[in-house]
C-alpha cells in the first residue's frame, strides 16, 4: 500500500507578511519555516517541547514550534527571529542587548530565548530578575549563559545596573 500523504494549503502571517504554503498534514511549524520557507533561524533541538530552542511568537505568545502541527497555524500572526531586525538591518533592542551582554556562545539556543524575552517584556516592560529567571524557565541553553541572557533582557527592562559582577 502506497503511503499517501495528506496536503493542507496553509495561508498565515509570518513577520508581517500573508504567505500561503503547501504542506503535510503531520509537519511541524518549525519543519514548514525552515524547510519550506528557508526561514533557519528556529532552531530544533529535542523536538519535544522542553529546550525552547523552536519558540516562535504566535499571536505574540511564545510557542514550541517543534511541536505545534503547522495548520494549527493557520490565519495567525507569527513571528520568527527573522522578523525582529528592521528592514534597514537596524536589530531589534533586545538582539542588541545580547551582543553587548555576550549572552550567546554556540548561538543555538539565542533566537529562542530572545523571542521568549520578547513575549515576556511586551507584557510586562519591567520585569524583576526573579520574574525574568521564571519566564525564562522554559529556555534551555546548553552552554549555560544564563547569567549574561538574563543581563541582556534585564538591560533592555532598563534595570540593569552598572556595575558588572556583583
Ligand atoms: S526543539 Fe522544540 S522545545 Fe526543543
Ligand atoms: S549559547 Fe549555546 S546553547 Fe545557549
């Protein structure tokens, strides 16, 4: 027996622009953006919804891309790393922060946590450290810069202070 795969046409938002594609029922969000859109900075990891290296925004919310079925996308707003820098190159204020914080090593784990710092400081503009380490939680990063990612959200709340190494 032939395994026939099902195809849904899927039409979304994706970083401010309609796209419509093509995909198998079972694929993934994270599956359709980088490989039928060419959109590679989501990241897949452990591709069961524990490291956050897939989250992207839906509707502003952050999600585990690897686990969300792609259709369930549908007529939504999603955004991806991609879509944080302005067409100018200029980077979004929170990409800024973890170049000057150094808040990446390998890199794998960065557009992940910078798009959950995303959800969590248009939320809340001035988060605690402890509220920033909590919404965090669901970000893995395997290089264990924790410290300098959680320096970076906490620069652009504006209440980071000065002096470095307390
Ligand atoms: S790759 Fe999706 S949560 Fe780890
Ligand atoms: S910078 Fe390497 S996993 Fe976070």
């Amino acid at each position: 027996m032939t395994d026939v795969k099902q195809i849904v046409n899927l039409k979304f938002t994706l970083n401010g622009k309609a796209v419509e594609v093509d995909c198998e029922a079972e694929e993934t969000l994270a599956e359709v953006l980088r490989d039928r859109l060419n959109l590679t900075g989501t990241k897949i990891s452990c591709e069961v919804q524990v490291c956050g290296a897939c989250t992207v925004l839906v509707d502003g919310l952050p999600v585990s891309s690897c686990t969300l079925l792609a259709y369930e996308a549908r007529g939504k707003n999603v955004t991806s790393i991609e879509g944080l820098a302005k067409p100018d190159g200029t980077l979004h204020p929170i990409q800024q922060a973890f170049i000057d914080e150094f808040a990446f090593q390998c890199g794998f784990c960065t557009p992940g946590m910078i798009l959950a710092a995303k959800a969590l400081l248009d939320e809340n503009p001035k988060p605690s450290r402890d509220e920033i380490v909590h919404f965090m939680d669901g970000n893995i990063c395997r290089c264990t810069g924790y410290v300098p990612i959680v320096r970076a959200i906490q620069k652009v709340a504006g209440t980071l202070e000065s002096k470095h190494h307390k």
